[in-house]
C-alpha cells in the first residue's frame, strides 16, 4: 500500500482494554511536513490525516485545505493490517566515509577543512535519526486500503517507534479475530 506523502505525527495514542466499548483504541493523527504545514495547522485550517481503530470500525480521514474525505471499515470486513518501518541507510554510509574522511583530512594537516566535513558528518548521522518512516495500513475485505507513512515529530515532539506499529497491527488482528467469531 503505498502513501502519497510522508506525513508528521501530531498524535499516536494506543490504549487499554479497558476503556468502553466505543471509545478508540487507537489514535492517529498525522499532517504534512514542514513549517508552513504546522502553522496552517496551528491556526485552525486542518491539514490533518486521521486514523482510528475501535473495537468495531476503522475510521480514515484525510482533510487538506480544500476539503476532508471519510472512509470506515467495520472490524468484520477488514482483510488485512500491515505495518513496517524504511531506515534512510545511505546517510549512515555517508556519515562513516565522511568521517574516515575528516580523519585523514585532519592527519594531513588541515584541521578546519576536517572539521567541517566531521561537521557534515553530523547532519547526516541527524537527517538518519529523523528520517525514518513507518507505516500502517489496513485492507478491506473489498480491496479498500488505508493507511498512514509517518514519521517522527520534531516541532510537536510525537514520537513512535516500530514495536508500536507492530502492537496496532497485532491489536487490530486480535479485533478482526474476535469480530469475525460467530456467537456461541
């Protein structure tokens, strides 16, 4: 299932088998990227992704400035769930021969040039840490996909890591099993 944009989380919240029946067990909430898309946000004009897992539906919602589409899937007509993570591997790369550079470089005798390339080094190790992305998605019974490619938040400070993701989907498996069970 493919996402048309990585999208920022705002708001992951997974809760306990306790609340009531119709209340969410899973909340996200996700915008697009980047600082104008946060203050869009910020100031009422919803630019929001939403997705929300009950006990006895799935809820998509996707708005932007031109309007919001809804879409549910009742707990017994969902197919599948996925999740997953990506790790931009290649700035690790970059930053490990980037730092045998600045090494040499500084042996040679030019500490500032070094230093600027360690320096660069840095904002790779950094674009890794923030540039991984999840995924979750759930299919219908009819072929319908749903889903979410997110990443961590740095300006609201919402984070999740891949054992969450693999939690919802292990969540919502356990949902469509008990939905999908004739009563006794």
């Amino acid at each position: 299932m493919a996402s048309p944009a990585v999208l920022v989380l705002t708001k992951f919240v997974t809760s306990g088998p306790s609340v009531p029946p119709e209340a969410p067990l899973v909340e996200i909430e996700a915008r697009k990227g980047g600082l104008i898309a946060f203050l869009l946000t910020a100031m009422g004009i919803e630019n929001k992704t939403r997705l929300v897992i009950a006990r006895r539906e799935v809820l998509f919602t996707s708005g932007s400035l031109f309007g919001e589409q809804t879409s549910m899937i009742p707990m017994t007509a969902v197919a599948s769930a996925h999740g997953g993570f990506s790790k931009p591997i290649a700035y690790l790369i970059a930053a490990g021969f980037l730092i045998l550079m600045a090494f040499g470089i500084m042996a040679g005798g030019n500490v500032v040039i070094g230093f600027v390339v360690l320096l660069i080094a840095v904002g790779c190790i950094i674009a890794y840490y923030l540039g991984k992305n999840m995924s979750l998605g759930i299919e219908s019974s009819g072929g319908l996909p749903l889903g979410l490619t997110f990443k961590r938040s740095v300006i609201e400070g919402v984070t999740v890591d891949s054992e969450k993701v693999r939690q919802v989907v292990m969540l919502v498996r356990e949902l469509v099993i008990q939905a999908q069970q004739k009563p006794a």
